[in-house]
C-alpha cells in the first residue's frame, strides 16, 4: 500500500484541499485529516479469485478452440504449398493455374479466420472482465469503507477504483467552471458613429453619378 508515486498522493492531497477551501461546500464535507490511500493489485484480482479462474478458463477454451481450427486451415496451406513444388513443373497449366487460384483463395479465407478469430477472443475477454469488474466494485467499496480508505487505486494503472464522497470536489469544479472558463466572453460592440454626423456612403465608380461630366467644345 505504501508504493504509490508522489504524482498521484499530491494530486489527491491538492484535490482534497481544494475541496475544504471552497466557501460553498459545507464544512462537513471536509476529510477529517490526510486522505486513506489504499492500492490494490487488480491483476491478482482476476489471476487468484476464484471468479477470476473461472472466467480465466473461459476465455482459454475459447482460445484453444480458435488455435485447433487455425491448425487445421494452417496445414492445409502447407500441403497445398508443397504441393505445387512438387508437382507444379509437371503439371498441366489449366491444372496448375487451378490450384494456385485455390491456393489464394484458401490463403484469402485464412486470413479472414484470423481476423475473426482475434475479435471473437477480444470481446470475449472483454466481457468477462466487465463481469468481474461489476462483481468486485462492491466488495472494494465495502473494504474501503469499514477500513475508512479515502481512495484506493488500482496499483498498475494508477486508476481510481473507490473513492470516498468526502474527497469528491467535482461539484465545486464544475461550478467554477461554468461560471469562469466555460462561459464565452462577450463580444464587443460594434464602434458607433459620431453623434449627429451620418456616415457618407462611398461612391460606386461605375455609377452616373461618381463619373466627371464630359465638357462640351467650345
């Protein structure tokens, strides 16, 4: 718990003062000392809970399938590869050039096995640790709050898993931000023209009335 980087602990003791320095937040929102800083190794949560094994071997069998069947079209390539050494001179060249266009369209569709294939095991990882995530958060929450921790963070990201309300400044923030930063300024009034005198309009130069009238001879 005590390896935290500098960065992080100022942040949250800036964090934390600017919360008991706002006028509007009443006093009993003030952390009543130094922020409880936890840290929790999330990457043991999913290795050495049980919930975690078990998605764990899920995602696994998923990925053991994807790997045989990748095996399979993967053999098949070679066969056909070493097909077309071996007997590529000798054969007829209609037989030739159907076999390389089988050859490339098999080499075409492994690709997009693979493709799929790396997907499908993405967005299965990807739900299981959803899952445990929404089964954890509340049993992080409440170790957080019978062991009266402010803030626990995750210990290889750095990320905020729990937070106490106490610390939670983002009211006062987002009040100071509409009414400073996030309100555009006004924009200036266009210059008026001396009092009693009307703006003369300029002359169009093609028109009559800016061109000389023509002398007549004498």
């Amino acid at each position: 718990m005590k390896r935290i980087l500098v960065s992080v602990a100022m942040a949250v003791s800036a964090a934390a003062a600017f919360g008991q320095t706002q006028a509007a937040a009443p006093a009993a929102a003030a952390p009543a000392g130094p922020p409880k800083i936890a840290v929790i190794n999330v990457d043991r949560l999913v290795t050495d809970s049980a919930l975690g094994k078990e998605a764990f071997a899920r995602v696994k069998r998923i990925a053991d399938s994807k790997k045989e069947e990748g095996d399979k079209l993967t053999k098949e390539l070679r066969d056909m590869e070493q097909k077309l050494a071996d007997q590529g001179a000798s054969l007829a060249d209609d037989k030739k050039e159907a076999l390389q266009k089988t050859y490339q369209e098999r080499a075409i569709a492994f690709k997009r096995f693979q493709d799929d294939a790396q997907r499908s095991l993405d967005e299965a990882q990807k739900k299981e640790l959803e899952e445990l995530q929404k089964r954890v958060m509340p049993v992080i929450t409440q170790v957080g709050k019978e062991r009266g921790f402010t803030l626990i963070f995750n210990k290889f990201q750095s990320g905020l898993v729990y937070a106490d309300e106490a610390v939670d400044v983002t009211d006062d923030v987002l009040k100071r931000f509409n009414t400073t930063v996030a309100v555009p300024a006004s924009a200036p009034a266009a210059a008026a023209a001396p009092s009693g005198t009307a703006p003369k309009p300029t002359p169009n130069p093609n028109s009559a009335a800016a061109k000389p009238t023509p002398k007549k001879p004498n």
